[in-house]
C-alpha cells in the first residue's frame, strides 16, 4: 500500500509566501527580476499547479515516483537522527545547496 500525505492549504501558502520572499529578495540584485502588484498571486498559483504537477507525475509515472524513492532513501540517513549533530548536518546542507564549503 502506498500512502501520500497531501499538503495542507496553509502548507501551500507558506511555501508561497517563502518563495516570494527570495523573489523579493532576488529582484534587489537582479534586474530582469521584477516584483508587480500581482507576484505574490502568481507566485501562490504557481506553487500550487508545480504541486499539482509533481504528485500527478509521481502517482502516473512509476520511473519518477523509483527516482524519488531513490533520493528519499538516500538522504533518509540525515533525518531522525536524535545525535545532537542536527544542526552540523544542517549547515553542511546549506553548504551543499549554496556551493559554499566550510572552513
């Protein structure tokens, strides 16, 4: 049996409202971003049709839903870990995303 958490609304809005949030943050160093009146609506319908996308591929396509899978078990070992290193993994993390290395 396969079980899918759906988000929740809120879920949804927050990642809106942090996804807006970079935007804003992106347009102060990059011009051809550009913040309107309507990007916070868009960026929430956005949001909500990339989720809609992803969890029609992962349901409809068995080579994406092993691919996530694969990555999920792959990384399953950073999370849960109760070693007091939570916040080591989380910056190597940071570190990783960001291409900076620590020193």
């Amino acid at each position: 049996m396969i079980t899918i958490k759906i988000a929740k609304k809120s879920d949804l809005n927050e990642f809106a409202k942090l996804r807006f949030l970079a935007h804003q943050y992106s347009a102060k160093f990059d011009k051809e971003v550009v913040i309107t009146s309507n990007s916070g609506a868009e960026l929430a319908r956005l949001v909500k049709k990339e989720f809609e996308d992803i969890l029609k591929k992962t349901v409809t396509d068995s080579a994406f839903y092993q691919e996530l899978c694969n990555e999920q078990k792959a990384v399953s070992g950073y999370y849960g870990n109760l070693d007091g290193l939570a916040s080591e993994r989380m910056s190597n993390l940071f570190d990783q995303i960001s291409g900076n290395h620590a020193f």
